[in-house]
C-alpha cells in the first residue's frame, strides 16, 4: 500500500513538465495547425501547406537543404578527427579541451554571429591578415559560404558532443585486440569505431541537420538578406506580412523532415545500440 502512495507521489513530480509540454509545445503546434489547414475566412484548405512548391519557396528551400546537408558533412568530417585526438589525451586534458570547445557556447548567440561577420567583412579582420601576408583579400562577405560558416561554426558542438560520448563509450580492449590481429588505423575506425559510434553520429546529424535548415538569423546576419533560407520566409510571413497562415502552411511542411530525422534515430535505438561490428 505505502509503495502504491510512493510511486504515486514521485509521479506528482512530473506534473511541472507535463504542464511545460502542454503549455509551450502542443498548444502552439495545434494552433499552427489550424493557421494552416485554414485561409483568412476560416475554411479548410491545403494551399498554405502546398505553397511550399511555390517557385520562389521552393528555391529557398533547396538552398537550405544545401546549407543544412553541407553543414552536416562538414561537422562530422571535422568532429571524428577531434574526437579521436581527445580520446588520446588524458582525462585531465580531455575536460580542459571539451571546456574550449564549448566555451563559445557561453556567448550570446547574436554576438557569435556579429563576430563573424567582422571577421569576414571586406575590411574586416580575415582579410586584413590576408593583406598583411601579401595574399589579396576574399569577397566572402554576404555570401552562402559566409552563411555556411555561421552554421557551422554554431552546431559544431552539437556533433561533437554526442559523437564524443559514443566514442568514449567503446571499450578500449577491443580496439586493441584488431590492432593485435593487424588493423591499421583505418580499418579500426571504419570496422569499429565509426560503427559503435551510430547512436552518437545519428544524435549529432539531427541536431545539426535540423537547426541549420530552420536557421534565419545567421543567413539575415551573414547574408546580408541576399540569400533567403526557408526559416527566413516563414519569418518574413510571420512579422513583416502578417500572414500567420502561409507561414504555418510552411511550417508544417519543414515539420515533415523534422519527423523523418526522429522516426529515423528512434528505429536505430530500438534496433540497439549501434550496429554490429563490420
């Protein structure tokens, strides 16, 4: 009896965030709904959602897709070599160097972005160096790959880390056993490594993927509003033409891949953790 009132208290303790959910994730996912499926009358409609075929969204969107697959690849060929330099080092070493890493974060986000943009203006700090050294100086300023930059100098952390915690997490008698048996490098990383770190890999693609394609501000900043991504649309929608209903017609097209990246992480955990060794 008295176990029935414990569990039934500690399940009290989630009210709070049950609340939380309620309050700031499904109510507004069910009011974006109704903007949606719904024209300024109020009648049912599909054509907010369909809009997204609309040639001039369409491109945006495509140039996000490239934005957000390009940073992806980018953070996950720069996050395994630094991962595995980390795992080298010692415990001690390992904390200041993941401290580094994250400090940025500590920022505000805004004022990361304003740095770069310094950095990479005509007469900014890059290109002063460049002259310095006799190099000329590049035209990168308000550009896709400024904008690429942006991205992927902000959610680099977001693959590191998960890929870090993976990592960790193999056994280093295994490692050592292939490389007794005569693995090189290579083949440990691609026959252990990189197979027992899916889980990781797969947490740090959607929360890279998924931002970097949603991302308005760092294209508004670093673009100049030259480049529109599809966030800077919906955003556009939403405050400068007051059209809650084609902006949440947007919205929840961008939702779809939103579902298809957690649909996809979630079958990986259930079927384990990681795949097999090759």
């Amino acid at each position: 009896m008295s176990k029935g009132v414990t569990v039934n208290k500690r399940s009290w303790l989630s009210a709070p965030y049950a609340v939380w959910i309620i309050g700031f994730t499904l109510i507004p996912m069910i009011v974006i709904f109704q903007y949606a499926l719904t024209d300024k009358s109020g009648a049912f409609t599909l054509d907010n959602v369909g809009a997204l075929l609309d040639p001039i969204h369409l491109k945006a969107l495509v140039f996000s897709l490239e934005i957000a697959v390009g940073c992806t690849v980018i953070c996950i060929l720069l996050a395994y070599p630094l991962v595995l330099a980390l795992k080298r080092l010692n415990l001690g070493r390992q904390g200041f160097a993941m401290f580094v890493l994250i400090l940025p974060m500590w920022m505000n986000f805004i004022l990361r972005i304003l740095a770069w943009q310094m950095i990479l203006s005509s007469n900014g700090i890059l290109n002063l160096i460049l002259q310095k050294l006799g190099m000329g100086s590049l035209n990168i300023a308000n550009s896709g790959i400024a904008i690429m930059i942006g991205v992927v100098y902000d959610y680099f952390p977001y693959m590191v880390l998960p890929i870090y915690n993976a990592v960790m997490e193999i056994d280093e008698d295994v490692i050592e056993a292939a490389k007794d048996l005569g693995a090189g490098s290579v083949t440990v990383f691609g026959k252990i490594i990189l197979p027992l770190s899916v889980p990781g890999l797969l947490s740090g693609i959607v929360m890279v993927f998924v931002p970097s394609m949603t991302s308005f501000v760092v294209s508004d900043i670093l673009g100049g509003g030259k480049l529109q991504l599809i966030g800077n649309i919906i955003e556009q929608e939403f405050t400068k033409s007051a059209n809650w209903h084609l902006g949440s017609g947007l919205s929840v097209s961008l939702m779809v891949f939103v579902l298809i990246s957690m649909a996809f992480t979630m079958k990986n955990d259930a079927e384990g953790k990681g795949s097999a060794i090759w």
